[in-house]
C-alpha cells in the first residue's frame, strides 16, 4: 500500500536525532535579573554562573520600558479572548506510574523491551508532573498562558480500563483542575493520549476490538460526569492516525504491532467508533455545556502557488488524505476513493456506526506541524497532484518535522471550508531543538522563536479572514517523553534537566510571554 511504504520512510527518518548542531557559545550576557536563587538552580550546579531570566511579573525598570513599549506597538492582534495556552500528556510528563493505584499501559510495557525507545529511556518518572504539578501551573501562568490542555492517564481512573473505579486516580486530576482554575487557567481535558490500560491490550487486543471503544466511551463518561462541573472542554482521542499507523501498522510505537492491512483498516475504524461513542457518553453524563471534540493531526496540502485551481486541489486533497479520521468523523461517511484504495482491506462498518461516529461536535482540534505535501492542481481523477519534499527541505530535530508556517493558515482554513465547525483550536504546535545550556546558562533557542513567528504569522492570516480559531496549544511546556526518541527530542518553552527535574526558560518562553501578552505576533 503506497501510504504505508511512505509512512515508514517517515517513522526511520522520526528516529533520528540530530546532534551535529554546533554549540552556541560566547553568546552576550543580558543585564537581566539573578534567576539562580529563585529557581533552585544550585540543584543542577549552576550557581557559579548566573542565570538570567526576564519577566513581565518581575519588574525591573528594563522591564518596564519592554510593557510601555508592547502597550504601544499596533500590530494586529488576535480576536478578543483568543486563549493561548501550552499542551501536555499524562505519559510524556506525569511519572509516578506506580502511584496510587494506577494500572498499568502499553507504554509501560513497550519502554522495557530492549531497543524500541532510544537510549531505553521510559516514562517512568518523565517530568515528575504528578508531584510537581503546582510548580508547573506557576510557570504556565508565568507565561501569560490562560489555559492549558492536558491529558488524562485512562489507567489512573479505571486500572484496568473497565469496572471499579480508582478514586485516588481521579483525586489527582481533581487537584489539579482545582488549581488551574484558581490560577485563572482554564482546563482542556484529553481522555486518550495513548496511554492504553495493558489489560485492554491483552484481553482484546487493544483498539483491534470494539470492546475496547466501547470501554473508552464508559470511560469517557465516567470522567465527564465528575470533573465537567470544572472542566468544561473535552478532547476524546489524540491523533487517531498517528497512535494506530505507528503503533499497529509500524511497529514503533506501543503496542508495537505490524498488523496487514485489513486488521489496520479495522483498528482505526475502531477508533473513530471510540471517539463517536465517547462524544455521546459525555453527552449523557456531563453537565450542560460541556464542549467536546476529537483532536486530530489532520494532513495538510499546501497549495504551492495560492491560486483558485491550486487552493481548491489543496482541499481535495485534505479530505481524501483524513479519509479515515477527520473526515469520516465530520462527514459520517468514507470516501468513494478511500473504500476504492482499500478495496478487499476496507473496515466493517454499519450505517449506524457511522452515524455515532460523526455525532455532532461542538469544535475541531488540529494538531499542525508540518504539511503532508505541496500539491497541484491536476486533471487526473483525483483532481491533485502531490510533489515530493525536496531533499533540503528544512526540518526540526524531528525529521519528520517537515517546516512550513502556512501549514497553520492552511489547515485551518481546509476545515473551515470542507466542514465548518463552530470553532477550531490548534491543540498543537511546536518545535524541537537542539537546545542547549550555554556556559552562562541561558538557552538561546532562535529557532523556536523564529519558528513562532512565522507560524503564528500565518494562525494570525487566517483569524483576520474570520476562520474561527479560538485557541492555540503551544507545544509542549516543559521538555518531556517524546515516545520512541526518549529525552533524546526537546519541545518545551522550558527547558528540562532529566536527573534533578529542574525547569528553566528558553528565550523562547520570553518570547511567548509577550505573545499572549499583547494577543499579537511581536
Ligand atoms: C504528537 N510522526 O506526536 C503527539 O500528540 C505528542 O504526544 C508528541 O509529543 C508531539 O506530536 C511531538 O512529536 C507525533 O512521526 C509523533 O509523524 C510522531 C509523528 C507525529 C506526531
């Protein structure tokens, strides 16, 4: 199958890291303020050089001449009430995982089998969230960050993904939701961010059963009922394409299967069905106006000459390339030529599941980081043309990361236009580095910041044009578990010591503080 070889030239480059970046050094010290103290610094050694660390909360009077002149400046700003805010998931950051009653998931069985994650790094304390939960809300507020979408662990609230539930397993989302809220941020649940109870693998064989979607939507709704007094937007699955292709197709990702293509066709039919019948739990069981939606990694083509014939290729070709996710959870239907290319392999499915699957929502979330191809228009029956990325095509240290800004304007406005959803949040994006500490201990991540600026640039073009985008996840917080890369890939505004847990700004975080600051792109 032509989608799946290229998938998997994809998923060998993802593997690789690069580490020939050249060390940043002799960069100028700024006049900023001493942030060792306050910071816990001395932990990692660092107290001989000072770290400095500017902040809109710690006025000095450099400071100040910063606000006066951000209050300003006229660049155009985002809608009123846009949220800015930063991602997470339960297993790329929470650790504890044998803590209070929480049961065990693929993830923790795949880390411990020898080579599949690099340098056999495991989750198992990741950022130490679960304890350091209340640090890490300060320093998401410290952003100027007024929400924050993170995950919930399935296995902490029903160890063994059905029957009694774990009330410590929930105390701890509570607590948390608790101080968001008096932090003034509000809280964006996602119930699977791959975090698969081991029992669910072991007794059907994970998203290969319906059993399992089944499970997710009891789940689903058990967790709508008791926390969507507080949190009142729910994501249901996390990138469908990305937990199934890799996970049961590639091998890569737990649960690490190589599943032919007729089995695969049917997980993910599994999981769209899981995502219908959640939205239909929470329905039931939430308290009015409780928002829900799926959030999706939608591929994006990217017209690469923005005329008429060009952009309406772009959005065919988006449609047919989330034929199996975000198009048959919008449309409740697969495509002509989605069932074609299956042929023999296609899902079984029933009118009535595809009715639950495209159960109304009430947004679409848009995970974005990179296009799928440039394309063409084309009199083929397609209607598009893919062509391939150049060999030099700039990447992040995920080689995967295929860089392009407009991806942001484009995918936004493909959905807007195939499937007009009252509202669209980017629940990610963002950028992994080779970042560094330098001698004098700052991070100088340019990249990420430059990375902002044009992507944002783009979010920004296309809520002027009225594409009803509410919200953007920068991602990630903090550095964290990046599934088969280990630590060994660096997302984060903060950047993560993997022995001592301390968290320390890149100059990015400056550079996003100013961001949601001023709701515009500086
Ligand atoms: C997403 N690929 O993962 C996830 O939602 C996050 O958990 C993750 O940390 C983030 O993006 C950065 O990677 C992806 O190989 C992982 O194409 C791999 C791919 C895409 C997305």
């Amino acid at each position: 199958m032509k989608a799946t070889c290229q998938t998997k030239t994809y998923n060998m480059k993802y593997l690789k890291t690069v580490d020939n970046f050249e060390k940043i050094e002799n960069q100028p010290k700024s006049n900023r303020r001493d942030f060792v103290k306050s910071s816990g610094l001395a932990v990692l050694g660092l107290s001989a050089a000072p770290f400095h660390f500017s902040s809109f909360d710690i006025k000095t009077e450099a400071d100040k001449k910063v606000e006066l002149a951000l209050s300003q400046k006229n660049n155009p700003e985002f809608p009123k009430g846009f949220l800015w805010g930063t991602a997470t998931a339960s297993y790329q950051v929470e650790g504890a995982v044998n803590e209070d009653g929480r049961g065990k998931t693929i993830w923790d069985t795949f880390c411990y089998i020898p080579g599949k994650i690099l340098n056999n790094d495991t989750g198992d304390v990741a950022c130490g969230f679960y304890h350091k939960y209340k640090e890490d809300i300060q320093l998401i507020k410290s952003l100027n960050a007024k929400s924050f979408r993170f995950s919930i662990a399935w296995s902490r609230i029903f160890p063994d993904g059905t029957g009694t539930p774990n009330q410590k397993g929930l105390d701890f989302y509570n607590r948390m939701v608790d101080e968001l809220l008096a932090n003034g941020i509000e809280p964006f649940a996602t119930l699977y961010h791959w975090d698969l109870p081991q029992t669910l693998q072991d007794k059907y064989k994970g998203w290969q059963s319906k059993e399992t979607s089944k499970a997710f939507a009891d789940y689903a709704g058990y967790v709508a009922e008791k926390l969507s007094d507080r949190v009142k937007n729910f994501f249901t699955l996390n990138e469908i394409w990305t937990f199934i292709q890799l996970g049961y197709g590639d091998g890569v990702f737990a649960p690490g299967l190589q599943l032919p293509p007729a089995e695969l066709y049917q997980a993910r039919h599994n999981a769209v069905l899981a995502h219908g019948l959640a939205v239909q739990a929470i329905r039931a069981h939430g308290k009015a106006g409780t928002k829900v939606g799926v959030a999706e990694n939608i591929k994006v083509a990217v017209p690469y000459i923005e005329t008429p014939e060009h952009i309406k290729a772009a959005e065919i070709a988006t449609r047919e390339f989330n034929a199996g996710y975000m198009t048959v959870i919008m449309e409740g239907k697969y495509t002509d030529a989605f069932l074609k290319k299956a042929g023999a392999d296609a899902p079984k499915f029933t009118a009535e599941e595809l009715k639950i699957i495209s159960s109304p929502v009430d947004f679409c979330g848009i995970n974005i980081y990179n296009p799928e191809s440039y394309v063409k228009a084309s009199s083929n029956e397609e209607g598009y043309e893919k062509f391939p990325f150049s060999k030099s095509h700039p990447t992040s240290t995920s080689k995967w990361e295929l860089l392009a800004p407009e991806t942001l304007y484009w995918g936004a406005k493909h959905v807007q236009k195939l499937w007009n959803p009252k509202e669209i949040y980017i629940t990610e994006n963002g950028y992994s580095g080779a970042d560094e500490l330098t001698p004098d201990n700052h991070i100088y991540d340019t990249d990420r910041i430059m990375f902002l600026k044009g992507y944002l640039s783009q979010l920004q073009r296309a809520t002027v044009e009225g594409v009803p985008v509410k919200g953007y996840f920068y991602w990630s917080l903090v550095d964290n578990f990046e599934w088969a890369s280990g630590y060994s890939i660096r997302f984060g505004l903060y950047y993560m010591d993997h022995k001592s847990l301390v968290r320390i700004p890149k100059l990015s975080a400056d550079y996003f503080k100013a961001i949601a600051h001023n709701n515009s792109v500086l």
